[in-house]
C-alpha cells in the first residue's frame, strides 16, 4: 500500500444537505453534523482507494 504524508493526504466527502436537515431559518441542525462526520468516516475506510491500493486521483 503507497504510504502518502499526512499532509498531503486529506480526505473529501461531498453530500448533499436533506431538506430536513435544516430548521426554519436556514440552519443546519447540530446534531445532524455528528451524522456527516459519522457518514464521511464509513466513507473513508471503505470506499477510499488508497485504501483498497489503487492511486488517488485528485479534481480540483
């Protein structure tokens, strides 16, 4: 497996905020923030490719 800097390894999880994440007047939820952090973890250790030994590609 490619052992990669801290860094210069970071990783990226994009979703989309459900509707009923939000209150009235726009705002995210708090503890709605603890289920993204909990999401992108999953995310993180199984579906990152360095991960599973593939390279990293980065889109900027």
């Amino acid at each position: 497996m490619q052992q990669l800097p801290a860094a210069e390894y970071r990783h990226v999880y994009e979703f989309k905020i459900r509707f009923g994440d939000i209150d009235s007047q726009g705002h995210v939820n708090n503890v709605k923030f603890l289920g993204y952090l909990e999401d992108a973890r999953l995310e993180m250790f199984h579906g990152d490719p360095v991960r599973k030994g593939r390279s990293p590609c980065a889109a900027w």
